[in-house]
C-alpha cells in the first residue's frame, strides 16, 4: 500500500479536474471546500434534474432507506414494480430494464437488438448508429459512439456499428445490409455539442427502420425525462420507437437508468440480462418522485418557457459579441462561440463562481435544473456576458 502525498493521487487520474473540492450543494449551487459559492449551469451534465439535493429526492431516498434497499434482483419489489408502470404508462414502451448508468442502457439495448437479430433475422446483429454520437464508456458503447477521439481507443472494439449521418436518410440507407438489425439515434446528440436530429428525420427514420424490419432504438438518456419540454424527446417527433434508453436525469442525481421496450421487442430470455443492483428500489423511489414531479403540465411548460428565455437571452449575447447561432430545444441548450475560447471561457467562469461546460472547443452547452428559476438564469448570463467583454478586452489589448 502506497500512502497517497495529495489526497487527489487516490483517485485513478482519468480527466483532468480543476483543483476544487465540493461538499455540499443546494438547487443551483454548489459550494466547495473553502465555502466559496457555484452557480451550476452544468448540473453533473444534465444529472440533477431537481437541482442539487432536492427535498423530493432525500424524502423519497431517506424514506425508502428505512423501508427496504436491496432484496435482490431475483425477487419482485413493489417500487420497482411501480416504477416500471409509471413509466409505460408515459410512453410507446411495455416492458422496462432497470440499470445503474445510462451506458449500461445502451449496453442492453444492444444486447437486445442482438437478442432480437438471433430470434427473428437470421442472427443480424449490427446496428447503424451516427458520426458524433455519443452512447457511454463500456467498451460496445464506446464502439457505438461516433466520437472522433474513441476512435483509436481500446482495439479491437466491439464490431456492427457502422456510422451514417444525422439527418441525412440516404446515408442510413446505403448502411442497411442483411446484417442490420437496428438503428439508434440521439435525438439531439449532446456531447457533441447539441446538434438536434429533425422532426423530419426522426419521422423518415421510423417509415425506413419499419419498412425494412429494423428497430428504431432513440437513446435519451440526456434528452428524456422532460429536458426537452416534453417528458420524451422523440413524443415531439410524433414517432413511436421499437427501444428506448433513460440516464441522467430519470434518478434526480442518484444512479439510475432504464431500458424501455415495445412488447415486440422485449426478447430478452433468461439469462440474457441481469445485474445485482438493477432495479434495487432506494433508486427506483428516487425515480419515482422526480417523474411524479417532471410529469405536470405546469412543470413542462415552465422547462419550455424557462428554454425559450435562456435560448433568447443567450441570442442577445450572441448579438452583442458577435457569436454563433444558439441551438437546442427546452433546457439542453448550446451557445456557438465561432471561435475556440470556450476553455477559457470555462475558466474564467469558474474562477468567477460559474460552472458551465464546453463539449467542444468553439461552443458551450447549458444544461441547467430543469427547475432553474428566471433570476438564476439572470445571473447566469450577467456573468456570461461579463466575462465575454473580459476575453474580447484581452483579445484586443493582445
Ligand atoms: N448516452 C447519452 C446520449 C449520454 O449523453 C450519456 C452520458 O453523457 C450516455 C449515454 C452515458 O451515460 P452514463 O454516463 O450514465 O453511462
């Protein structure tokens, strides 16, 4: 045993961290070690869709807690149970899958897919997915990803995974051979910088997967769970997908996800999936109360009216620097720099207590609480546009 010189050095290095330490948060904020004080545009990347540690999720968790944490997954239990119907309820979906990540989702949306190619064509087993998508750090998901920087990782990768386009059909198309069994999109793909798939995509997507026999999987593990402004993104594409993924979102902060699928193809034989935390009910409580709170109109609309007001305010800045368009749809937002100052921006932001993220180098990406309120959205852009002039300035005196 090596005893650690900085307590930094007992965690594997695997991303390059600000040297800042968090211990508490409260809905928008976050304060670190010092006490020094975070506005949260990030949320755990798009994580807390309550904010930090809302009383929703600690009086679900707490109460829970002291009813039941983990009989195991070989029995029933009455939360997992309920959440499971909450959610076919609310969706295109009959059956559903319970995991601990939004990777491990899509891990067995693919596994399903497979499942589904062995049983009902002729054992296909790839799956058409997108350039610059992203779907989690398992090693198939990796290789479902079409991140340029995955791409010389980890060989060999997990095979079937060819890459079309988002919004361009013929390159689905041209794909589509004897072994292809599905075809799973982000409807807005988010890592990448929020680049949102058209309704009209998304609708000539489901006629081709159905014309050809194919399963339509959508991963919205960053834009399900009322990001958009609906509680499903693809609900506004008017399409009803074969498999769905949640993440993020769906736990309010705690470790879950799910995998959602029609009846047709829910083809999982035993043995096929499992896992000695899915399904455990102190996350599925969790589950439970954020969905019961998403899922009122009068919140729905409040995620849509809050997005349209950070989307306008974040144009009025864009207008007075000079930037890029803003892309996005409810709170999942993304501010084009047109150029590559979005680290500095980053920096500068969190020197001055804001935390915001930049998936690319030339864009930022907004993703607050979806409960985020107008002065919080105030402040955040006050400070945007503040440091904005200050690297403008430094540019100039340059
Ligand atoms: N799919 C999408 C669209 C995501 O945005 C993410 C995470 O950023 C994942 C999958 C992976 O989820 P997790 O990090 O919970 O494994």
């Amino acid at each position: 045993m090596t005893i650690a010189t900085h307590p930094f050095d007992a965690l594997m290095n695997i991303t390059a961290r600000p040297p800042i330490v968090f211990s508490r948060g409260e809905g928008a904020w976050l304060w670190d070690d010092t006490g020094k004080r975070y506005l949260d545009f990030m949320q755990g990347w798009a994580v807390n869709s309550l904010g930090h540690s809302p009383d929703i999720v600690i009086d679900a968790l707490t109460a829970q807690a002291r009813r039941l944490i983990t009989p195991s997954p070989a029995f029933y239990n009455d939360i997992s149970l309920r959440l499971a119907q909450a959610l076919v309820a609310r969706n295109d979906f009959d059956q559903v899958f319970f995991t601990n990540s939004g990777a491990e989702a899509n891990e067995g949306a693919i596994k399903l897919a497979r499942r589904y190619g062995t049983n009902h064509r002729n054992g296909a087993y790839e799956i058409i997915t997108f350039e610059d998508s992203f779907h989690g750090r398992t090693l198939a998901t990796m290789s479902a990803s079409g991140k340029k920087a995955f791409e010389a990782l980890f060989e060999p990768k997990v095979t079937g995974f060819p890459k079309a386009i988002t919004n361009d059909l013929a390159s689905v198309e041209a794909l589509i051979g004897d072994n292809t069994v599905a075809v799973m999109l982000e409807p807005i793909q988010g890592e990448s910088g929020v680049w949102p798939a058209t309704a009209e995509f998304m609708q000539a997507l489901r006629a081709l997967t159905q014309a050809r026999g194919l399963l339509l999987i959508v991963d919205e593990i960053q834009t399900g769970m009322g990001r958009t402004g609906t509680l499903f993104n693809y609900q506004q594409a008017g399409i009803a997908p074969d498999i769905m993924t949640l993440g993020k979102g769906i736990g309010g902060g705690v470790p879950l996800g799910a995998l959602l699928a029609t009846n047709k193809a829910a083809v999982f034989e035993h043995g096929d999936q499992g896992g000695t935390f899915n399904g455990n009910p102190l996350m599925c409580a969790a589950g439970l109360a954020v969905l019961d709170h998403i899922d009122r109109p009068a919140f729905l609309k409040s995620v849509v009216d809050n997005g349209h007001h950070l989307a306008g305010e974040l144009q009025r800045i864009s207008a007075r620097h000079g930037l890029g368009e803003v892309r996005g749809s409810g709170l999942l937002l993304a501010l084009d720099l047109k150029r590559p100052i979005a680290a500095a921006v980053v920096a500068e932001a969190l020197h001055d207590g804001l935390l915001l993220n930049a998936p690319r180098p030339d864009s930022l990406r907004l993703m607050p609480a979806l409960n985020v309120t107008r002065a919080e959205i105030g402040q955040m852009i006050g400070q945007l546009d503040a440091i904005l002039t200050r690297i403008g300035a430094a540019r100039c005196v340059a």
